[in-house]
C-alpha cells in the first residue's frame, strides 16, 4: 500500500474567481491569483498566478491577461487548464514519477450540471485519475470546524471573488442554499464606478482592490477607522494622472447596494429554511467565510439585520480549502462528495 502511495499525488484545489488554493500533503502549497498572461501570437502561457496578476492592464498587444473563471465557474476553458497545469508544475519536486493523481476540486453551490463537465474535463486534461467535487458551503464549513454529519443546522455564509455562497448545512447535506453573483468582484466594480462618477478618476482594477482592502467598510461608523487612503489614477478632464484621498465612509456608501443585496439572500435562506434548523441556528448563529468576510464592520452588519449572532472564520480566505483538503483525506467517507457518475 505504502508502495502505492508513492505513486499518488493527491491535491486538494479552491479553484477561486480571484485567488486558487491548492492542498498538498495537509499543507497549503499553492496561493495565487487565478490569472494567466497569453502571448497573442502563440497562444502560448507565458505567466500564471502572482507574475501574470503583475502584468494584468500594463500589457501591449501582443500579450494578453484572463481570468479563467467568472462568477465561480470557469468561462475560458483552455486559459483554465493552463492555470490549474501551471499551478501543479509549481509544486515541484518529483512529480514526474507520480502515475496516480487525485483531485478536489471545490465548487459554487449554484453550479450547472454542464459547469460541473467543464470542472471535470479540465482536471482530466492535467491527468487527473479521480476528482471529486465538493460545493463551496460544504468545504467552508468543514474547513472552519463544524461537524457536518451532525443532526444540527449550520448557516455558513462564503464570499469570495465571483459569488456569495449561503447554505444550511446538516447531515452530510445542504439543506437549503442561495448562490448570488454579487461578491468581491462586485465589490472593485463598485468602487470603479464611484471613483469615476464622485471623484472624476479613472482607476484601475488592481488599484480598486487595493483601496477595498486598505479602506474597504461595510458600516459608515467604525469603532477603528482605517487611516485615509491616497489613490493613484488618470484625471477624466484632463487626462493626466493625479492623486487623490479616500475615506472609509466613501467606500462604505459605494458598496451599499452590494452589500444589501448579500443581506436579502441571507434572508432569503434563513425564510427557507425548516423551522428545527431554524430554532439551531437561532442557537448557532451565522458563520462567515471568504474574503469578503475580511470587509470592517460587515460581522455587525448582518448582525444587526438578522439580530442574530455572527461569527467570522478565523482565517476566512483558506477556511474554504482546509475543508477541501478535510475532503480529500476522507473522500470514502463523505457521501457529499460528486464524483464523474453524479454528473
């Protein structure tokens, strides 16, 4: 068996809208940007992750950025098989005496049956020998501790780049869900357009994920506000480049809509939900994941709308691959797992 072991890699990736995981051996070995740089003329990759995310809107045109994935799920297959081959030949080491590969690969609840294919067929063109799936709730809430198997209802709540997922989760299911394309994406997109339509600047999306990140707020009130932040871009009257100061308030007023419309699908699920679920989660509260759960003041947020306790994951942006990689050490006992004959 052991013998047999060494022929077998087996990884666990969180194929992300913004950012890929991949699990190794228990341990976090890959942790990029879901990104690759094209040479137009070839066709030919010529970065993956951290080095193509570098290039991402400074390219001429013989080079091209993509993100592989839209709203969860991929939309350019070819950009996303040399993203998940280029992110397992970073790995390294001896890989290439490995005959066996296994995969998890984690996916959004609101996935199609033809998305699912897609998934599949592009862990077989990296010489996957068996992948499963898993759905991004179920991975989140495994990776942050919760005892799915249990007769107990959990809500999780994962934000990530392309979609919110929010499911109940009790015996080994998910009992009741709701998928929405509003997330982190959403959230730059917004930014994007305030700038332009307060301020009179044109920014980028790397520079609106930056400001997210050091100002980003989801309440107009903090109990520590972040410092103002200084932001670079091209003046739309004159075209030259200038600066300007943002505050914490401003992002808060320019994510609102977004922000809102994560609040009525949590909502919305909680309406769905069996009333004995409803009565644990009453008990349990709300758990959230993802790096939208990193956003200052949105625990409080949904705290104050549904008046219900929230919890926010300790490591929010790899809570989602941990429980992949739970998964992947014990793909004969969770029947949550698809495998190829589900789809």
């Amino acid at each position: 068996m052991k013998l047999f072991n060494f022929f077998t890699q087996e990884v666990a990736i969180d194929l992300g809208t913004a950012n890929t995981l991949i699990i190794e051996d228990g341990n976090i070995v890959i942790d990029e940007p879901s990104i690759v740089a094209i040479n137009r003329r070839t066709g030919e990759t010529i970065a993956v992750g951290n080095k193509a995310m570098q290039m991402h809107e400074k390219t001429h045109e013989n080079i091209k950025t993509v993100r592989p994935l839209k709203d969860g799920v991929i939309a350019d297959f070819t950009a996303a098989e040399s993203m998940i081959e280029g992110m397992i030949k970073m790995i390294g080491s001896k890989k290439k005496f490995f005959t066996h590969m296994k995969m998890v690969i984690c996916i959004p609840s609101g996935i199609t049956e033809v998305e699912k294919r897609a998934v599949f067929e592009s862990a077989d063109h990296v010489d996957s020998k068996e992948t499963y799936l898993i759905y991004e709730p179920m991975a989140a809430a495994l990776g942050i501790g919760l005892d799915v198997e249990e007769p107990i209802g959990n809500m999780v709540i994962d934000i990530g780049g392309g979609t919110t997922e929010i499911a109940v989760i009790a015996l080994s299911g998910i009992v009741c869900d709701q998928s929405i394309r509003t997330a982190g994406d959403e959230f730059t997109e917004d930014i994007m357009d305030y700038m332009k339509r307060q301020h009179n600047i044109l920014i980028g999306e790397r520079t609106a994920e930056q400001i997210k990140i050091n100002v980003g707020s989801a309440l107009i009130d903090l109990e520590t506000p972040p410092e103002d932040y200084a932001v670079n871009g091209r003046d739309l009257m004159t075209g030259i480049p200038m600066q300007i100061v943002i505050h914490y308030k401003e992002i808060a007023e320019a994510l609102d809509k977004s922000i809102s419309k994560i609040e009525e699908a949590i909502l919305k699920a909680l309406e769905m939900t069996p009333p004995e679920l409803a009565s644990d989660i009453y008990k349990t509260g709300l758990y959230l994941t993802g790096g939208g759960a990193l956003l200052r003041g949105l625990d409080k947020r949904i705290a104050y709308k549904t008046k219900l306790k929230v919890h926010v994951a300790d490591d929010p942006l790899k809570a989602v691959v941990r429980g992949t990689g739970i998964a992947l050490k014990n793909t004969d006992r969770f029947s949550f797992l698809i495998d190829r004959n589900s789809v």
